[in-house]
C-alpha cells in the first residue's frame, strides 16, 4: 500500500507534472484461498470507512472489499456526497448517527481530503402530504438527537431574501 502523505504542495506538484509520480494507493490482489474474516459488498465511502474501523477498533484485518466500479465510488466518488442519518426505521438511526461521528475524523486519519463536510438539508413542501411525511421524518430525527429545525413560510422568505442580498452586497464590498 502507498505510503504518500497527501498535501496542496504533492497536488499541485503532480497537477504540473503530468500525474507521472503518483503511487497506486491500492493493490490488485488475488482473492484468499482460505477465505476472509468479513467481506463488505461495496468499496464506496462506507464500505471503506467500514473496513478501516474493523481494522483500527477491532482488529479485523482479514477484509475483503468487493466493489463492481471503482474502489472510492458511490457516495464519496461523485459531488453528491451525501452522510446522513436521517432515517426512519427505528434500529437505523443510532447506526447512521454513530456513522456521521465515525466520519468526523476519518480525513485526518487518513490525511486525505474526503471533502465531509456537515451541512443541512432544506426540504420545501409543496402538499399536505409532503408536510405530513416531512414532520413525521423531522419529529423522527429529534427524537433520536439527530438535529432538525422545521422552518415556517414567513421565516424562509425573510431568510432567503437575506442570502440573495449577502450575495449581491458582499462582492461589491470587496472592491
């Protein structure tokens, strides 16, 4: 496995270099005669996030990572990286919260830029069942600690006017 330590000055480096110094980080390896401890079926952020905590808080080591793209795909291979926790099943939400934890540090374990970054979702209603639905998932996500905020109308249109006027004011003041 590569030993590069990642920083702006390697990017950059190899960015004008054609990206002719770049060590292959993984290996192509032959499966295991004698089998695996754990097989993980996808090699996207979780799948990979899953097999190093295996490793750093539990020992396991004898992993195999099955991925049919490429390894890095799926959730954190695309810029629609989404990490929530928001689900609805009852046993789900302790597990994906415990999983939005476990990313928090995963970057500078690893010293690579995974680009986690904790946002908020806004979802807009536009019927009595989407309200239904929204209020049931947002009274949901409270009620496991999760963290949701359900916005009225007025404060929306008054937050949103506050954005588009930030956007339109502040590149004037850098002038």
């Amino acid at each position: 496995m590569s030993k590069t330590r990642y920083s702006a000055f390697k990017v950059l480096k190899e960015a004008l270099t054609g990206h002719k110094g770049w060590e292959p980080t993984w290996r192509d390896a032959e499966p295991k005669a004698d089998g695996y401890d754990v097989i993980i079926v996808g090699g996207g952020g979780h799948g990979l996030a899953t097999a190093y905590y295996l490793a750093k808080n539990h020992g396991i080591t004898n992993v195999a990572v099955l991925e049919r793209g490429w390894i890095g795909s799926g959730n954190v291979g695309r810029n629609t990286t989404i990490i929530r926790s928001n689900y609805l099943l009852p046993g789900n939400e302790p597990f994906y919260e415990l999983s939005m934890q476990l990313w928090e540090n995963l970057e500078q374990d690893f010293n690579y830029n995974a680009m986690v970054s904790q946002r908020g979702i806004m979802n807009l209603i536009h019927s009595d069942a989407q309200r239904d639905a929204f209020i049931r998932r947002g009274n949901s996500m409270l009620f496991a600690d999760a963290g949701c905020e359900y916005l009225e109308a007025k404060r929306l249109k008054r937050d949103i006017l506050s954005l588009i006027w930030i956007t339109l004011v502040s590149p004037l003041k850098l002038r």
